[in-house]
C-alpha cells in the first residue's frame, strides 16, 4: 500500500467534477489497491472520510471510517445521496484538504445513501449523526464542493489565505 498526496485548498482541482466508475473499471483488480491506499492514506492523516477527488482521482469513490477503533471501513463506489428528514443538523467539520481549520455546518440529519460496496455490489444504507454528516460532506466532494463553501465569504477568504501562505512557506523550505 502506499499514501497518497492529498490536495488542499485552494487547489482547482478539487473543484472537478468526479464522474461515475463504469463497470469495468469496478471490476478492475487495480479498484482494490486504490481502495486500499485511499485507507491507508485516510488513516493516516487521520481522518474519517477521503473522497477520490482529494487524491486527484476524480472518479465517484470514497472511503469512510467513523468507528472509535478505526476498524470499521465503508466503501461508496459511484454513491448517490438523499435527504430522508426536512431536519438539519449543526455540526463542526473539518477536512484532510482544508487542514486545521473547523467550521459549523448544516446539513440534512437523516440520508439514505445508494452506491456499490467493495465487492461490487449495490447497497443501500441509512445513516444520522456523524456517519451521515460524513458521507454529505465526502460526496460533496465528488461534486467539487468543499465544507469552505458553506461558510461565510470572509470566513472563505481568511482561510484561503492562511493555506496559501503555508504553502509557500512550505515550497521555499
């Protein structure tokens, strides 16, 4: 297994569009090491969810581990998500692609997510709490949307900055 770069904001690349996995590309062997470094990758951070387009792979893939252990991976190939209660939920998020930094964000308390598993077979699953803010915000991804974009344009702005200023130092380090 290997770790993969995770891009972070504001990097256009996370603002791709992920497309679907064709059928093919599930059942290539190659699927599975993907999945497997994107855990690796994901746990490490650590985090609890990695979208494929964090990793500038821009297909509908993501991993996610809410687990206390860290010993329960979910895997949502080309998922799609449904709101199942007009009720939302405020919770404070953060993400791999925008590092230390945390915000509140709204989101639908109950999802039904639709998507194939690992083994390639479809599943559907309903989901509240964390896991279910998890999964909005991962496919949110696929969508080439960040949790920055729930927030305040200042907000927005100020943490661009900061990022961009990292990553300078960091280049000329």
């Amino acid at each position: 297994m290997a770790l993969l770069e995770i891009l972070e904001f504001p990097d256009a690349r996370l603002r791709t569009k992920a497309t679907p996995m064709a059928p093919e590309e599930i059942q290539d062997p190659s699927l599975q090491t993907m999945i497997d470094n994107m855990l690796e990758t994901m746990y490490d951070a650590p985090g609890i969810g990695l979208a494929a387009s964090q990793i500038n792979y821009h297909k509908r893939l993501v991993v996610i581990d809410v687990s206390d252990e860290g010993d329960d991976p979910m895997v949502f190939i080309n998922p799609e998500v449904e709101p199942l209660t007009e009720e939302q939920e405020t919770m404070k998020e953060g993400c791999l692609s925008v590092p230390g930094f945390y915000e509140e964000v709204t989101r639908p308390e109950r999802v039904r997510v639709n998507a194939i598993g690992r083994d390639g077979k479809a599943f559907t699953m309903e989901a509240e709490g964390l896991l279910a803010v998890c999964i909005q915000h991962e496919l949110d991804h696929l969508e080439g949307k960040l949790f920055v974009d729930y927030i305040s344009p200042l907000k927005r702005t100020r943490i661009r900055k900061k990022l961009e200023k990292q990553h300078k130092q960091a280049a000329s380090a």
